[in-house]
C-alpha cells in the first residue's frame, strides 16, 4: 500500500508505554502525540532513560504501546498483533539499530538477502549485491561479520534495512558503538541512502549535530515531549 505524499506517515495519539518492574509499573512514554509527514527527517533527542528508544520501538511495532494509538502508513499499528506486525514491517520499514544485529553464521551477501527471501523477492541476493555495493561493500560480500570491522557491520546493517527500498527508516543510535570517523561516516551514508530512497526517516540520538541535520527534532524528558 503506497500512502499518498499529503497524507502522514506516522500518527501517533496520546501514545502510553507502561513496563513491569520489580516495584511495581513503570510508565516509559507519557501520552506522546505527533504527526510525521513523508520524506521527512525527525530526530528524537533527550537524556538517557527518557523514552526516545521506547518511542522508535513502538513506532516500530517492536514493543506494543499500552496505550492510545499509533497509525502508520494508513494503517493501526495498535489493533495489531506481532505476527500482524511482522508482516506489515516486512518491504515497508526498515530498522537500524545501534548493535548491529548480524547473524553471525551468515555472509555479509546473506545477511542482506535473507530478510528479502522470507519476504518472497524473486531476485533476493541481486538485490542484496546491490545494496552492499551502494554502501561500499561490494568485495566484502562474502566476509562474515566476524571479518568486518564496527563500520562495515553497521555498512550491512544499513544495506539490509535498505535494500527493500522502504517507505520507513528507523535508526536507534546508528553510531552508538562507532568511533567518531566511522560514526560520521555511517551518518552520511545514513542520509544518502534515505535521499536516494525517498524514505522517512526517524532517528534516536544523543548527537546535537546528527539531530541539527533533520528537518525537525523533538527532545523527550520523563517520556513525555517537551
């Protein structure tokens, strides 16, 4: 389903995120209301522990909101189920995080395509080459990530979030674990793939000058928007 450009990508309305600890619930997000609209770049910013990873996970679909309701691209995320989430992410979004969540067992190639075959696409691993050519990866296709350094991880990990061209880019501290030169690196690559994709992208950063290059950034405290 391909939603049209004056429609919002995202929709979120007094969303509410409670978790289960050892004294009791505690409340992550706050009834958090706000609009994306498409193509657009917004960085979610604010201190350790205020909820912006909460926030990007439930816009996710990766943690179910206790709370209000959630719309992406048309549809309620809310009244899902994990399997329903699943297959609505499968093609549509794609998740960066700040470990970069390669299987291990698999090369670089296959960690691409393997989410593009379960997904059903005739051309899994040409696609797959692809994208790992457009991050600068093409002769380390077949290195597993054990033969990569941190920047070239987070390289495949981008490439496989790209590669089903998604309407939906999520990043969670995509330089998280990279040193300053690797970091700007994956961040310029980061906004060059959104750019050639025509994407919308939602990151979570600590970074002033990462969040200064989006078009808008929200700062939370105390899961709540400031």
């Amino acid at each position: 389903m391909t939603t049209p450009p004056t429609d919002p990508v995202y929709d979120l309305k007094d969303v509410t995120l409670s978790l289960k600890g050892n004294a009791g619930d505690v409340d992550i997000l706050r009834g958090i209301s706000l609009t994306v609209t498409a193509g657009e770049t917004l960085a979610l910013t604010g201190p350790s522990g205020s909820g912006k990873s909460s926030l990007l996970m439930v816009m996710g679909g990766l943690e179910q909101a206790s709370g209000g309701q959630i719309t992406a691209l048309g549809e309620n995320l809310s009244t899902m189920d994990e399997d329903a989430l699943a297959r609505f992410r499968q093609g549509r979004m794609g998740i960066v995080f700040q470990s970069f969540h390669l299987i291990p067992t698999m090369t670089a190639l296959e960690n691409v395509a393997t989410p593009l075959e379960l997904a059903g696409s005739p051309d899994a691993f040409g696609i797959a080459r692809a994208a790992l050519t457009d991050v600068g990866l093409a002769t380390r296709a077949d290195h597993y990530p054990a033969q990569l350094s941190g920047g070239e991880q987070q390289r495949v990990a981008l490439a496989r979030a790209c590669a089903p061209r998604p309407a939906i880019l999520l990043a969670d501290e995509p330089t998280g674990n990279l040193d300053s030169a690797n970091g700007a690196a994956i961040i310029d690559l980061l906004f060059a793939m959104r750019d050639h994709y025509g994407a919308t992208l939602v990151l979570v950063t600590h970074d002033p000058d990462l969040a200064a290059r989006c078009d808008r950034a929200l700062h939370l405290t105390d899961g709540k928007l400031a």
